[in-house]
C-alpha cells in the first residue's frame, strides 16, 4: 500500500540512502556536491513541504514546495523510482503538496517542468502559463 507523509527531517539511513539516489538518478545533484548528508538534511529541513511515498515502508518518491508561506509556493523535485511510474504515485504527490499549500492559504502554486512532461502536470491541475519565460540565473552580464 502507498503512504504519502510530510517530513522535516530525514529519519533514518535508509530514508537518506533513497531521497540521496533519487537526486543522484535525475541529476538535481552530482558527486562533486560535497557532503550529501549535510546538503539532503538541510534541502529536507529548510523546504516548505517535503512529501515522501512509501510502498510498505521503503521511500519511493518525493516532491518538494517552497514559499514564503503567505502568498505564492513553487513545486520542484517530485520524482518516483522508475519501477513505480505509471502508477498514479507522482500524482499522489502532487496533490498532497497542492492541498498542504491550499491548507495554508497559498492560492499561488507554480512549477517548472522538464520537457516532455506538461501532460502530467496538466492533468494535475496546472496549465502552461503563456506569455511568461522561466530564467535560470548563470552569471553577471
């Protein structure tokens, strides 16, 4: 059976050993990132809502939102285990971070998406926002 749960710190070794392999498996984070111990508690701890999927106890998936925790909240990172796609699971995760943040008064949601993936997030919820560019901040000009 699939649980879904709101952490604010990772519980044990095993937990951390699956959200690290799910930010290695999509490339959010590499080798050269230092400490992944340090940088995946702190990415746990300092986000608005970091959901985790369970299959009989072991971590499956994950999402993230980040806000200010009044107006506007931006979901990133949600990803499930190859084996367990297709399967509603990210969906899951997806509507347990929706519903937190509508829980909160955040009427504001945003995301990016990868390519390839704006049916998903459509039948979620979301639509394309035309008219507006996502920026990526890489140096000074």
């Amino acid at each position: 059976m699939i649980t879904l749960e709101r952490i604010t710190l990772v519980q044990s070794k095993e937990d951390f050993e699956q959200i690290k392999q799910l930010y290695l498996s999509n490339g959010w984070i590499d080798a050269g990132d230092g400490d992944f111990e340090i940088l995946i508690n702190k990415i746990v701890s300092h986000t608005f809502c970091f959901v985790i999927a369970r299959d009989e106890g072991r971590l499956i998936g994950m999402g993230r939102s980040l806000s200010d925790g009044v107006s506007d909240a931006y979901i990133q990172d949600v990803t499930v285990f190859p084996q367990y796609r297709k399967q509603g699971i990210g969906g899951k995760i997806i509507s347990f971070l929706v519903e937190y943040m509508h829980g909160q008064g955040i009427g504001w949601i945003g995301l990016i998406s990868e390519p390839g993936y704006e049916s998903f997030y459509q039948g979620q919820g979301f639509q394309i926002m035309q008219g507006y560019t996502p920026f990526k901040y890489v140096r000074k000009t």
